[in-house]
C-alpha cells in the first residue's frame, strides 16, 4: 500500500479501454473499507458511464454556462471557469465516473446547529477517508483517477441529474491511464509538522 500511495497520480488523460465491472466493484469496495465517524458510513457512490456518463456531460456543460452567464454559486471563482471546462473534457474521456455522496449530508447553504456542523464535518472527512481508499485501490490495479471537485460550476444541475438524496461532495474519474505525470512538488515536512513532546 505504501508504493500506491507514492505512485497515485492525478490522471487526465484516459485510454479508450473500459474497466470491468469487478474491477470497479473492488475499487469502491475499498471505499466502503475507510473509517467512518461513529460508524456511519456516510457515502454513496453513483456510477456513470456510457450514455448515462454522455447525458451527465451535457447537464455538467449547461451548469457551467449558468455559472459563467448568470447566477452564480461561486460568484468569486469565476477565473476558474476555464479550468471547469477543461475538467468536464477529461470526464469525456474518461470511461467511468463516480459520484460520491454525503448519504446523510445537510443543505450546503441551510442552517446548522453546532452539532450538525461538528456531524457534517466529520462526515465528509470520513468520505475523503473513502475516496482515498478507491484511488489508492485503482493504483494498485494500473487504473488511473482524477478526484474532481469541479462539479461545484455545476452544483445545482448535476444534483438535479443524480436526484439523489444527501449532498453531493464529489466525483471520481476512473480509467486506464494515458499519461504518467511527474509527481507534483509537495511541501517539506519541515514546513508542515510540528513536533511536540
């Protein structure tokens, strides 16, 4: 686990193979692995692919148009527009797409109590905990991932697509990979560790 962990990268660029069903199967079972909060086990997965995967395209296309022309939910984010772009064209290429959902998550723009906070906080980390474990396992498998936070230019409209309850936190890009990239920099440890005894 150690090497998929050094080895994972973020993969745009996808062959046109498709991954089999098993193999998706194992990769979100190692999802389903990750600690939970309280046990909850909050997530949900959501695979698209085919005609299904080219609909989603289309409703993700006319999210970011009525994020860049009208009312915007990232009002501040607009220099980011291009890049959103650009992610939905790595989807396209991509055969398979999961999104993941906070099964017990709350309206992102409602009112919390403090304990509701503290729940839905700790509720999407445990689903971060599980979207690790699925990239880590498509490593291990020679599969490529991309974890994918632009749907956010797309938020209302793809929540919509997926009629689903919960909130929708984030999609995952699977496919066999056509690209290596270069592991990106990271920080120094010295920069980011505190040690206290």
């Amino acid at each position: 686990m150690i090497s998929a962990i050094y080895e994972r990268r973020s993969t745009r660029k996808f062959l046109t193979r498709d991954i089999s069903k098993s193999d998706m199967t194992d990769i979100i079972q190692s999802g389903m692995k990750a600690p939970s909060s309280k046990n909850r086990q909050p997530w949900k997965y959501i695979v698209v692919q085919g005609d299904a995967k080219e609909e989603m395209l289309r409703v993700f296309r006319q999210g970011i148009v009525r994020e860049e022309n009208k009312c915007a939910l990232l009002p501040q984010s607009k220099r980011y527009i291009a890049a959103a772009k650009h992610t939905v064209d790595v989807i396209e290429a991509a055969p398979t797409i999961v999104f993941v959902v906070n099964s017990l998550g709350k309206d992102e723009m409602g009112e919390m109590t403090p304990e509701e906070h503290v729940y839905e906080i700790c509720n999407i980390q445990s689903i971060g905990a599980s979207i690790q474990n699925m990239l880590l396992a498509a490593t291990e498998k020679g599969i490529g991932s991309l974890w994918i936070c632009d749907i956010y230019f797309a938020y209302s409209e793809l929540c919509e697509w997926l009629n689903r309850e919960g909130q929708l936190i984030a999609a995952i890009a699977f496919g066999y990979p056509d690209e290596f990239p270069e592991e990106r920099p990271r920080k120094r440890i010295e920069e980011i560790v505190e040690w206290r005894s």
